[in-house]
C-alpha cells in the first residue's frame, strides 16, 4: 500500500463532499482524506501500487480542482 500526498484547493466540507464519488470510484483508492486546516489543503491517500500520481490529479481536475504531488 502506497501513501500519496497532494497540494490541493480543497477548501471546505462540501469540496470534499463534490471530490468524494470521484475519489471513492477510483480503482486502487483503499482510503483518503483532505486536511482543510493545512495551508496547503493537503489530500492524503492510501491505494494500491498501480495508483499513479496522474490518476488522483486527473480525477481531481474531474471534479473541479487542482493537485499537486508533494
């Protein structure tokens, strides 16, 4: 299981609540979260090795956001 951190603009409850069918239906997403008091608004996610990087930013970009690997 891989961890992956992302630079987000994920400010609130209902951002998550928007990002959440789109995280939740990505193949390999075992669990994730989004820290909204962090400066960085920083998304974490735990999934399976064949979890790219490009994979939870084009379903973010999906959704109506910005990621960025950190």
């Amino acid at each position: 299981m891989d961890t992956l951190q992302f630079k987000t603009n994920i400010k609130c409850g209902g951002c998550i609540a928007t990002v959440k069918p789109h995280l939740d239906q990505l193949a390999g997403v075992k669990n994730w979260e989004v820290d909204t008091l962090a400066a960085d608004k920083i998304l974490t996610v735990e999934a399976s090795g064949e979890v790219k990087d490009s994979d939870i930013i084009n379903t973010l970009s999906t959704a109506g956001f910005n990621a960025e690997r950190i």
